[in-house]
C-alpha cells in the first residue's frame, strides 16, 4: 500500500493542527521514508519523530495495528485458564489458554458498554465476567451468559464474542498481531529457527521475569537494543567487558520483520548443558522481531524483551530469562530467580537512566541528527524497517 504524504498527515477535523504543524509533520514524515529508499542516510531519526503526536498515531495504526508483537512467554499461559492482559499502543490486549490447549488473543473490552472484562496483569479463570453488568465470556471470547437480555429480540448472544486477535507461538515466544487476518509470522521466522537449533528453545523455562515503565519514546528503546555501541558508555562495569561496545557486529536482515545480530565475546562462553558450536560460545546471539521484540542468546541463557508503548513518552518493557530445564533441575528456583532477575534489572536500570535522559532532549531546540557509526548497523536497518511499517 502506498500513500502520498499530505495523506498521513493525522487530520482531527476542528482540533487539526495548524499549518505549521502540519508541514513539520510531513517534514518528519519525509525523513522517514528515506529510510526505505536505496542510497538511505547513515543518520539518526530526526528528533519530531520521537516527539510529534501524529508521528505516534500513524504508529499506533500502520505498525502497531498490523504487527507481531511479543507478549508473553508459553510458561506465563502454561495452564488451561492462564491469561495475560496488557495495553499495547494504547489498545488493550488479553491472551489466554483455552482448555484444549489453543492460544486465543482479542480484546478484553466488554460487548455492552465498553468495560474491560479484566485488569492489566497475569491470573488464571474458567471465564472473563465483566464487572459492570456481569456479562460473562468464555476462554475463547465466546459470550457465555448476558444478564436480564432475553427482552430485547434485537440482541443475538450466538453473534456476541470478544474481538480476535492473531495469536502465534513460536518456540515458546508468544506474540499478537491486532490485525485477525494477518499473514502468520513463523515463515518469516524459519532460518532464525534453524539458526537456534542449538539452543533448545522448546526445552527451555522461564526462571525470571518482568515488567518495567520506562519514560521514552519505544523507539528510542528499540534503536538501543539494535545496537552493542552503547555498552562502553551504559555498561562499563556489567556488559563492556565481555560484549566491548567497539566490537564489530554482524548483521543479517532475514525480513522486515527478523534481523539477526551476532557480537562477539570478548573470551568464549562455555555451556553447561546446551550442544553450542564454536561459533555460538564465540559471540552473542541476538534476535530482533519487528516492531518491538528482542532475544540475546548466550551460553545456557536466552534473554527476552519487549518494548510496548504506553504513550508517546512511555514504554513497557517486558521481558523473561530463560534456561534448559536440565540446567536447574534440583536448584533452589527462587533463589534462580533471585539471582537472574537481580542481573537483568541491573542491565536494564542502566538503559532506563540512559534512554529517559535521552527523551528529555528530544524537545530541545538544539536537539538533532547524528551520523551513525559502523558499529551500528543494526539501527539502520530497524529505521528501514520501520519505513516499510509506515509506507507499505
């Protein structure tokens, strides 16, 4: 799909932005298309692009409307009955596991007068009744019973349901795409899964997790995951020594949707349980599902996030630790979780100090673009992608 710029420029009729406005906007708009065409710049975003309300609501439509999203991991919906309700770009989402094993994904807002039928968090149900006038609805998003409605002949409960959602699991990854049509997202996904043959994925178990807000725009958050550069300067003392900020990644584009990042170790890792080949104990494995997930694969260790926005200045970040099952047989697991969810936060408190100081300077006037070094190959090609978000 193509569309002339004036046209994604976000028209609110009465409350429609002034002339200037508007032209900044297709001016940002502009810059972001270039990133799609050959020849692309070697140049940050322009700041308006984290920053410009209507940048974020052609977001929240063309790639958040349309895109795989990661939610959750399989261990989070293990149970017949497991949900996990969460807001992604301002839509709220619920995923649950029916009693036959299927994973269903639609909207929690109730079919009568719009209250959601579950708070954000995770649980586990036999149905999801709506607080308000009790309407009940079943783990599939089928109505199961409506309150006091046999008098009105115009209300058909065999036609009422949640709306669906897209659901896919993939080697224990579970992710949501609002669009119910949307093509399915394992194909894209086959030479990352032989990539990770070694890894175990399907034997592995969650040990930690967690969910985060941090104050950026999910943009700034994504283009930092794409990119080891920022250890020297984030990570001194927990990452620069093993993954050094000067390494020189390799970068592999499988899709608009996959990108494979591999940094090497500074000293080769070695596992003790998974069949990693030299290759695998010599460099990170990172793993980056457009628009927001990311997975760092190292050693017996697989690291999952997911960075969801929240508003324009506001990102979830949710995100798991993952081991072989053979590793912690025995362990004491809440002392496992202890130590891993200690490290991981550890890393993300970094990021999170860093990236909201980094959204402070966006509205700067004297905020700009910067060229990207050769250590940051993975950033362009997140900007690539994000304009074969914006302009398919």
């Amino acid at each position: 799909m193509t569309s002339t710029l004036p046209d994604l420029v976000p028209d609110a009729g009465a409350a429609a932005p002034g002339p200037q406005r508007r032209e900044q906007t297709a001016a940002a708009l502009r810059e972001l298309r270039r990133y799609g065409e050959p020849g692309a710049p070697a140049i940050s975003l322009p700041p308006d692009a984290f920053a410009l309300p209507e940048i974020y609501e052609l977001e929240r439509e063309r790639v958040f409307g349309r895109s795989w999203v990661l939610v959750a991991h399989a261990d989070q919906l293990a149970q017949p009955g497991d949900y996990v309700s969460l807001t992604v770009a301002g839509e709220l989402v619920l995923v649950a596991r029916h009693t036959d094993g299927s994973l269903y994904g639609m909207s929690p807002i109730c079919r009568h007068r719009m209250m959601p039928v579950v708070e954000a968090g995770a649980g586990n149900t036999t149905s999801f009744t709506c607080p308000y006038h009790l309407w009940r609805y079943g783990l599939d998003g089928k109505l199961v019973g409506a309150t006091f409605m046999k008098g009105n002949p115009a209300f058909d409960p065999k036609n009422c349901r949640l709306p669906g959602f897209a659901v896919e699991q993939w080697h224990g990854f579970v992710f949501v795409n609002l669009d119910a049509d949307a093509e399915p997202l394992a194909p894209h996904l086959a030479r990352i899964s032989a990539d990770m043959t070694n890894y175990l994925l399907d034997e592995m178990v969650q040990v930690g997790s967690w969910v985060e807000e941090w104050g950026c725009n999910w943009k700034i958050a994504v283009e930092n995951a794409h990119e080891n550069y920022h250890v020297m300067g984030f990570h001194p003392e927990t990452l620069q020594p093993s993954t050094p900020g000067g390494a020189d990644p390799d970068v592999r584009a499988d899709s608009s949707w996959a990108t494979v990042l591999r940094v090497p170790f500074t000293e080769p890792v070695e596992p003790m349980v998974l069949p990693l080949n030299e290759e695998e104990r010599q460099s990170l494995y990172g793993l980056f599902v457009f628009p927001t997930a990311s997975l760092a694969a190292f050693g017996d260790q697989v690291i999952w996030l997911s960075f969801l926005p929240l508003a324009i200045d506001r990102t979830e970040v949710r995100g798991g630790i993952l081991m072989p099952a053979a590793l912690i047989e025995g362990a004491d697991l809440d002392e496992v979780r202890r130590q891993s969810e200690g490290y991981a936060g550890m890393i993300n408190a970094e990021d999170q100090r860093g990236l909201e100081a980094v959204q402070r300077a966006v509205g700067s006037r004297f905020a700009g673009r910067g060229h990207l070094s050769p250590k940051e190959p993975g950033v362009r090609v997140f900007y690539e992608n994000l304009a074969h978000s914006l302009f398919r």
